[in-house]
C-alpha cells in the first residue's frame, strides 16, 4: 500500500486482506481492515501516539463464539479516537493498560486467536462511539490529535451538553469531523446533539429528524442552550448513570466486568441488550442485561449506557 503514511506493521509492507465494509459487498459488517504480509513473523505496531486503554494476551488458539477479538491492544488516541488491533498471537502483547505509545511503538505479534480464519491482522478504528472507515488514517487524510495535554488559557467554557439536547445555533460553521480544519458550511436554527462527547472543542450534532445521515459537527461553545455552562469541559467522557428501567435498550461499557467480577466477551461491546432485571439481589446498582429474553449477565448500573 504505498499510498499508507501511517502503518500498522513494522514491515509497512501491509497487504489488504479484507476490506472495510463500505468496499466489501461479500462482508458488508466487517468494522475495519484485515492485514497480512510476506514478512513471516509480522510485528504490530501502533498506527499513531496514544495510551493503552485495554489488552489481552491470554486467549489460546481460535473462538469464534466468546473470545472473538482474541488477543488484541487497544489504544485512546489525543483526539478521542481508539483503534484495536485484534487477533495477536498468544502471549504477545508486550504493552499494557495505561501505558503511553509512541507511533510505530511495537504491541505484539500477528497471530490466529479468536474469531480468525487465519493469521492476519484485524485494525479498526472507533470516533464517537462508532465504527468508522480506518484507510483515510492510514493515508494521513484524517489524524488522531496532538499530545498537548493543557487546555489554551483562553478555552472556552461548554455547556453541558448531552445526547438529545435541542441547541440553537446562529451561523456556526459546521465540519465534516472533530479534527477538520476546513469549513464545510455554516448552519442556523434548532438542532440536536447526536452523541455524547465533547472531542476538540466540537460536539456532533443532527437535524430535528435525527437522521445520521444529515450530522456535523460544531464547536461547543457555538450551541446556545438553557442548560448551566460547565467552566470544566467534557472531552468525550462518559455520562453519569442513569435510572434503568425494565425494557431499556443499553451498551455496556468497553472492558467492564460483570457484578461478580467475570470477563465478558467481546462481542458484548459492540451489541445493544434488553434490561431484564433492574435491583434484584437488594441492590440498586445490579442490572440483568439480556437478548430475546436469554440472560447475558448481571451488570453494575455504571458500566451500563442507555441508548433509547
């Protein structure tokens, strides 16, 4: 891939195995982009500056039902944004949780763990909560934020704004992405914030049909709202907990553990489940999630994201 400015294996010699699913009518809910090469022993490295947000190395050989990403590194990019990279050879992974990466830093080895048909690597990457396509990182036409970890003096306060919120705006300019510099028009009138997640200095926000089509994104301190102004900004933290009720469509935080303590598996991350139970065992917190009425596990209310 001699157009890639970023890299994903020591070699740079990437070669696309299966696509993203955009340009991929035969896998069409494939995430990202899976790679391999003729190096033999293939190195995995960091496609960008980072921190390591979650690993695993201890899965053995293929599962295509509980432990589907395998042994994988997960990284939290300046700008919010993570990539995985999934699939390592067991016992690879030479990071961990909490660690700070630089670009091309080493984080294991390719492997054929979880749900894999082969040794390759499986690279995606998550702005906003969603999945979205990896080659226009992997080109430089996109980035992942700089390292600067203090706010200019002169940042503005945002309000607190929340998926859902009406917000006015009066001639904002609105961009394609939180990391654009260009322009791509100005809007006016009432719209809504479509995510959580200040990332920035901009929030996305969708028209009053909520159509995901029609988003864009917009600095935070250009939405009026009557909601109090927080002089701390949000930079795509979670929100609070909020009261479940029997019924609530909900996603689980990433990497959460069950009540008891159990590791999930991570096809659980990425699925939106039922709330079945709301405080059984005398305890408010405690959260039966499920699908089709078949109990997946008992969750602490914090771990949980209501999505309707």
């Amino acid at each position: 891939m001699n157009n890639y400015t970023r890299h994903v294996l020591a070699s740079k010699a990437e070669q696309l195995t299966a696509d993203y699913k955009t340009r991929n009518p035969n896998y069409p809910t494939h995430k990202g982009m899976d790679f391999t090469d003729d190096a033999g022993k293939c190195v995995i490295v960091a496609v960008a500056d980072g921190v390591v947000d979650s690993c695993r190395s201890d899965v053995i050989g293929v599962d295509h039902t509980y432990n589907t990403a395998g042994n994988y590194v997960r990284i939290k990019h300046p700008n919010g944004i993570y990539t995985r990279y999934l699939h390592l050879e067991t016992g690879s992974a030479c990071v961990k949780t909490g660690q700070t990466v630089k670009a091309g830093a080493k984080l294991g080895m390719m492997g054929n763990t979880g749900d894999s048909y082969g040794k390759h690597l499986h690279f995606d990457v998550c702005a906003n909560g969603e999945y979205v396509d990896p080659l226009p990182y992997l080109t430089g036409a996109k980035g992942f934020g700089t390292n600067t970890a203090q706010q200019p003096e002169d940042e503005p306060a945002y309000p607190e704004l929340r998926k859902g919120d009406k917000v006015v705006l009066a001639k904002a300019p609105l961009y394609a992405a939180s990391t654009s510099s260009k322009k791509a028009n100005t809007v006016t009138g009432i719209y809504y914030i479509y995510a959580d997640g200040i990332i920035n200095g901009r929030i996305r926000i969708t028209t009053p049909k909520g159509c995901a089509d029609c988003t864009g994104w917009v600095n935070a301190a250009d939405c009026k709202t009557d909601k109090p102004v927080n002089s701390t900004p949000t930079t795509g933290k979670a929100p609070a907990p909020v009261a479940l009720k029997v019924g609530d469509k909900v996603r689980v935080r990433d990497d959460a553990l069950t009540y008891s303590g159990e590791r999930l598996s991570s096809w659980v991350y990425d699925t939106v489940f039922d709330v079945q139970q709301v405080g059984t065992l005398s305890k408010n917190d405690y959260i039966v999630i499920g699908l089709n009425g078949q109990v997946t596990a008992g969750m602490r209310l914090n771990d949980l994201t209501k999505t309707s």
